[in-house]
C-alpha cells in the first residue's frame, strides 16, 4: 500500500542562521494531526532529494544513501520513498510506543513519530 503525500516541500523566507538560533526543544504536545504539507516539508528537510542526480539535503558517507526515514502513526508504520514522495506502508500496527519501549508516553498519542533506520542496502 501506498499513500501520495499530496503536497511538496514548502519553501520558508528564514535563513539558516536565523532558523539555527531560533531552535528550541518543546515539551508540550498535541494529538492533532498533522498536514501532508508540513509532513511533506518535515520529511524533506530529513532526506529529501535537492538535485537530478539524487544528492540529499544530508549527508550520506561514500553517497550510499543507506538512511531511510520511517513515519509511524496510529495507521501503521511507513517508509518515506523521497523519489516519489510517498509513504510505503510496513505495517498497519501502531509501533509507536514500541519506538520508545514505552519510555516516553507522550509519543504513544504522537500523531507522527520518524524514525531514521540504517539500511543494508541502499534505496
């Protein structure tokens, strides 16, 4: 099963400097969903591809590209295919509790949880 993220990445005015320094770490949480437009945009910032040839926004040792970038959500946990710009069902369950083993409740009603795996091959 595949679902189109039906929105590309959204463009933002700040600059890198700008974005830097205004980083912060927040704990407080919502349930409400996300857009397919700022998932869009969150998964392209973590992987997304910048040029023809297939080169990332990160890098990638000896350019094997072995990072991939999971979504988990209450629908299962998918695959970003940053190519197509879809998500690639793995599995219907909801692992986002597992992704944490439970130690932080706050991501087991997280609407969206990424998780970057190491592949063996490349993809």
């Amino acid at each position: 099963k595949q679902e189109q993220l039906s929105c590309l990445p959204a463009r933002t005015e700040d600059d890198a400097h700008a974005s830097l320094k205004a980083r912060k770490t927040i704990r407080s949480f919502t349930t409400e969903p996300i857009s397919d437009a700022d998932l869009s945009t969150l998964l392209w910032c973590t992987a997304g591809i910048t040029r023809p040839d297939g080169k990332r926004t990160v890098p990638s040792c000896l350019d094997l590209r072995t990072v991939s970038v999971c979504v988990l959500r209450a629908d299962g946990a998918w695959r970003w295919n940053a190519s197509k710009n879809t998500l690639e069902l793995l599995t219907p369950e909801d692992l986002r509790a597992a992704s944490t083993m439970g130690q932080h409740a706050f991501v087991d009603t997280a609407p969206v949880t990424l998780v970057f795996v190491v592949e063996a091959t490349p993809r």
